[in-house]
C-alpha cells in the first residue's frame, strides 16, 4: 500500500471560503430518508489505492441492499487533492462522503466543510481506539470517521541477524541498541539504515516520550521544540543515526531508503510495510531474507511511540444527502468491511478488536501493536505550513546529529515555525 499517508500541506489559506461559498447545510427535502432513498445515487471519493476492488463491490452490495441506494466510488489522486477537496467543499454540490488524510481533517473542519457525526457515533464508533479516533475530532465536535492507518516497523535482514549470531528480535529499545552493536561488530554489514532527516520517525519518538511540538501561549500556538521531552527524542534519534552511515541532511525518500536496503548490505531499516515491497521490486532477492518487528520501546510489553497516518471518512457539509451518507458510513466502518479492508489491505483498522484480520501478513503484524500508543502531528490547521518544504524541523535534525545541543538547534528554528504557526492567508 504505497500511498502519501501524510502530506504536508499549506491548507488553511486555501479553505477560508469553503464555508462563505458553500451556502447553508444540507436540504433535507432531498434526503427524507428510508423511503425515499430508493434509487438515488450516493458519491464517493476515495483515494488511489485506499479502496480494495473487492471490498468495494462488497459494500456496493450491502449498502444497496440496506438502502436501496447506490453508491459511486470515485478515486481520486493524491496529487493537487487538497486543492481539489477545498473547492469542491467550497460547492453546492460536493461529493457526499470524501476519504480525507487524518491530518488533514482539522482544517477541512474549521472552515466549516465537514459535517457533524455526533448523531451516529454510538452506531459506527462507541469503541474506535483513542490513538486513531482523535483526528477525526476537531474543537470536541466528531467530523469524520477514523477509516484505516499505518506506521513504520523495523524491517530486517535476517540473513544478517543470522551471521551476526542473533536469535531473537529485540523487545526494548536497549536490546536493539545491542543487536546493531553485534551487527557491526561482527558482520561488515552497516547495521542500520537512518537517514538524518526522517522527520516521522522522529515524531513518534516524541510521542513516546509524551511531548509536543506545539503549544499554546497568549492564545496562539507557538514551537515547544526545544521542550526537554523533545530534546530526549532527539537524543534517542542520534543514537539510532549512530549506527547508520546514511546522509545527515537527507530524508528516507532521498535516495528511497528501500532500494538501499535491497542491496543486502544493510542490517536493518525503519519505514512503512510497503518499503519491503519496493524492496523486492529493486532486487527480489532480498524476498527471502525480509523480516519485521515493531519498534520497541524504552520497556518490554510497550512498543515506541509511532507516527499515525492514515485517512478519515467525512460527510460534505454541503451534501444534500447527509443521512444517506451517514448510512454508507454505518455500512462501510461496520466491523465486516472495516476488518475486511484491514485484511486486503493490510493496514491497522480503526478498532484494536479488528487487528485479528492482519493474522498471516508480518509487516501489519509488525506494525498493529504500536497504534494504541502511537499519535500524529498537531492536530491543528495551523501546524499545515509547518511542514512545508524546506521543513524547519529537519533542519533542527541536521543540526544535532552534526553536534550542535538540542537546545541550541531549536532556538535557530523556532522562529521561522512561531512564523508558520501564525500565518494568516
């Protein structure tokens, strides 16, 4: 599942007038209900990949069968989406449900271009796992529906483990220390491949240590970069680099961190399921040798903190078949297709009683364990510009794995984000 799970985005300035232009709610004369949703159509937009051809035949049918409705998927490219779903928010006729990012969805939701669920949360999401569900929040009111997410796993060589005479995976962040340490000592394999600037590996080892990169001062969000939480992560991130003799001042894609790996010199890498996947389309013999475990922690039993992206489900405030769509939702995030996208697709579902159906696929296995202590970046529509290239917070990376204190590295950065974060387009 190759996707952009979490884009950065300048969306804010773009979506000032979703809720100026779209005019007022939905017109219930034309969604009345049961009885007169026989033959009307229902328009879905999911994006490249999301959507299984098989699971979405399956809901077609349940919904139609539920409703008398039909239901017509429309798949979307990640490229331009975010201006694509700001003008058509922005439209008297909009699509009625849309696939969003989960970090996206703060921004649709304050301008007024996502409807409100709370009538059919009990009904669709009474045991959704917190860690997921909170993107879907926005200011208390719930404006989508957690649909699917994933995280980054340790992908291994075990052929190397192997020579290095390592039995077991490691369970704390200590023991991995230790397997790289013996991998380097005793193989001439690199034991880790880390780039400097893998931004959302740095993130989820925040969120293990409980911090935030945002906080709020005189009523508006400022950079807690140099906050000691992060510092520490940092810290954890320079110790993980050591091992690795990748670029300081590049990130996983530059050069694609896969297609080093596939080389078979290296002990391990940290990324998304499908890196093993382009992998192999680099050079299928590495097959053979893949493994997976999930990142461990600072203790046995809690895995590190990870980064969740993934997307959300919402309902166009602008859809003039709002209780239609609430349907679709009810049909589509019921535990049949919601456990049936989790296994086609191999991604963590948005209830941790569904993590079953990853049972046989390694690298959701791998991953499926960290999601309940895993988060995101801010989940606010400011934090959008913040990523922007070049991304402020890379930059502070650089910094440090090239010696410079946390502290320090963070105070040169904190005004271009403080910049960002009050923007005003």
């Amino acid at each position: 599942m190759k996707r952009k799970l979490a884009a950065a985005i300048t969306i804010a300035g773009m979506m000032v007038s979703v809720a100026a232009c779209g005019g007022n709610s939905k017109d219930d004369s034309k969604d009345a209900g049961p009885g007169s949703w026989k033959g009307q159509t229902l328009t879905v937009w999911t994006m490249d990949g999301s959507a299984p051809p098989q699971w979405t035949k399956d809901v077609q049918a349940a919904f139609e069968k539920k409703t008398g409705a039909k239901v017509k998927f429309e798949i979307q490219k990640w490229d331009g989406i975010q201006q694509k779903i700001t003008t058509a928010l922005s439209e008297d006729n909009p699509p009625d449900v849309l696939e969003v990012g989960n970090t996206q969805t703060p921004a649709y939701a304050a301008t007024g271009g996502l409807a409100d669920l709370a009538d059919v949360k009990k009904e669709i999401g009474a045991d959704w796992t917190q860690s997921v569900s909170q993107s879907s929040v926005f200011e208390g009111k719930q404006y989508a529906a957690p649909w699917y997410f994933a995280n980054r796993v340790v992908i291994y060589n075990k052929a190397i483990w192997a020579k290095a005479g390592i039995k077991d995976t490691p369970k704390t962040r200590d023991e991995f220390f230790k397997d790289l340490e013996t991998i380097g000592k005793k193989t001439d394999a690199e034991p880790l491949y880390l780039p400097g600037q893998n931004w959302y590996f740095l993130d989820g080892l925040i969120i293990g240590q409980g911090g935030d990169l945002v906080k709020k001062q005189g009523g508006k969000y400022v950079s807690n970069l140099a906050d000691p939480k992060v510092s520490a992560a940092m810290e954890t991130y320079k110790k993980y680099a050591a091992y690795s003799k990748a670029p300081k001042d590049k990130d996983e894609a530059t050069p694609q961190q896969a297609t080093i790996f596939a080389k078979g010199k290296t002990g391990a890498m940290i990324g998304m399921g499908w890196e093993a996947g382009t992998a192999i389309q680099t050079d299928k013999s590495i097959e053979k040798d893949l493994g997976y475990f999930t990142i461990p922690g600072q203790t046995a039993g809690k895995p590190e903190g990870v980064f969740l992206g993934g997307s959300n489900l919402a309902v166009a405030q602008n859809s003039k078949k709002q209780s239609l769509a609430k349907e679709f939702l009810k049909v589509a995030l019921s535990d049949s297709y919601e456990g049936e996208l989790a296994k086609l697709n191999g991604i963590v579902p948005n209830k941790t009683s569904l993590q079953t159906n990853l049972k046989g696929n390694a690298a959701a296995e791998a991953a499926a364990p960290a999601a309940a202590g895993g988060g995101t970046t801010p989940l606010i529509p400011e934090w959008a510009a913040v990523e922007n290239t070049p991304n402020p917070i890379k930059s502070y990376m650089t910094a440090v794995l090239n010696g410079k204190d946390p502290a320090a590295a963070a105070k040169d950065v904190e005004g271009e984000i403080n910049k960002r974060l009050a923007q005003q387009n």
